[in-house]
C-alpha cells in the first residue's frame, strides 16, 4: 500500500487503513479508552460513507485519531517514568570519606546555614561509622533504611531515631524537601550517642548484613 501524496482515497480504502493502523499491538495498552476511540472513528467514517463526504474527511480523522492515540501513549509512559523513577543511590555511594570527614561536612554545613547538607552528612558519618566499627558490612547501594534497619538491633534504644533520621535523609535526598536547623541536629547528635553507644552484638547465624 502506497501512501505518496496527493492522496485520494476513497471512503473504502481509508476506512480500511484505519482499520490497518489500529490494528497494531500498540495501541491496545490502553483498552478502554482506545476502544471508546475505535467506536467514534468507526461512527464517523459510516456517517461519512452515507452522507458522501469527500475522501479527505476520513483521511483528517485518521490523522486526529493516529494522534490522540499517540498522546494517551505517551502521556501513560512519562506517568510510569514519573512513578518508577531513578534507581535510589546508596548513602555511601560516591568518593569514601572517613567517619570523621563526613561529621566535619555536616557541622560545617550547619554553620553555613545548610540544614540540607548537613542532614545527609551526618547520616553518612552515622553509616560509615557502624561500617569502621564493624558493625555494618560495607555493601554497595544500601539505602538510609536498610541501614536503620541493620543497625536497629545493634542499638535497640535509638531505632525509632534511626528510622526517622532514614526518613530525613530520604525527605532532603530524594524528595528534594527542605530540612530544618533541628532536624539537621538531631541526625548529628544520633550519630554523635551512637558512636559512643555500646552496641548490642547480634547472634552471628542471624546477623545477615551485619557482623
């Protein structure tokens, strides 16, 4: 089937392109509301064929129908882009730096008047911390909450600390929130009872990812 210009169709055979067109696989990811589509073009193009409309006519709706189409598909994608979103970095992902340096980072950012930054330092210094200390194996990619997760056990009195510390971490990292002077204190005087805190040793058959 040849579709150079000028096209002159007639009704029969735009009404078969039509069907040709909506026939592929990729326009049935969204049943409902291309079915809904499929009815209006198919009433359109009868109404065309009975009252002899030109040609022209079917081929302006195959054009509006194609786009429609092509619109609700790319609108689905971009939405599922939009919840999946970008793999989540680890929280000791990037250049290692010592426990020490990231407390450094994150009382310096609080001078500065960057709760932001100071959030996340002070998380990674509470993470590379357990990880000097043995307590945390270093593995590549672990979340603020599988970290809070591990460490719970390790320091039963701060889990509910560890956990909203993680959620403040993922709030400024992720969720692009804005942190507050107190939030920014509180990640770092966790980090700061933790690293004087005792920790409570697992049991090694169930340590998992700590040791």
């Amino acid at each position: 089937m040849r579709l150079d210009p000028p096209l002159d169709p007639t009704s029969p055979e735009a009404r078969e392109w039509l069907e040709d067109e909506l026939r592929k696989g990729i326009y049935h990811e969204e049943r409902g509301l291309l079915q809904r589509l499929w009815d209006w073009l198919t009433g359109l193009l009868g109404t065309t064929g009975s009252a002899g409309f030109p040609a022209w006519t079917v081929l302006i709706a195959l054009v509006v129908g194609v786009a429609v189409v092509g619109l609700v598909l790319w609108r689905t994608l971009r939405a599922e882009r939009s919840m999946t979103g970008p793999r989540r970095a680890g929280v000791l992902e990037g250049p290692s730096r010592t426990a020490a340096e990231h407390r450094a980072a994150a009382r310096a950012a609080l001078e500065h008047g960057d709760p932001e930054t100071a959030v996340l330092e002070a998380y990674r210094a509470l993470a590379r911390s357990a990880v000097e200390r043995t307590l945390l194996d270093d593995l590549p990619g672990r979340t603020a909450h599988e970290v809070a997760v591990a460490l719970a056990p390790v320091f039963p009195a701060s889990a509910p600390s560890l956990a909203l510390a993680a959620d403040t971490f993922d709030a400024v990292r992720y969720g692009r929130r804005s942190a507050t002077v107190q939030s920014a204190r509180a990640v770092i005087e966790l980090d700061a009872t933790l690293s004087t805190t005792r920790p409570v040793l697992p049991d090694p058959a169930t340590a998992g990812g700590l040791r």
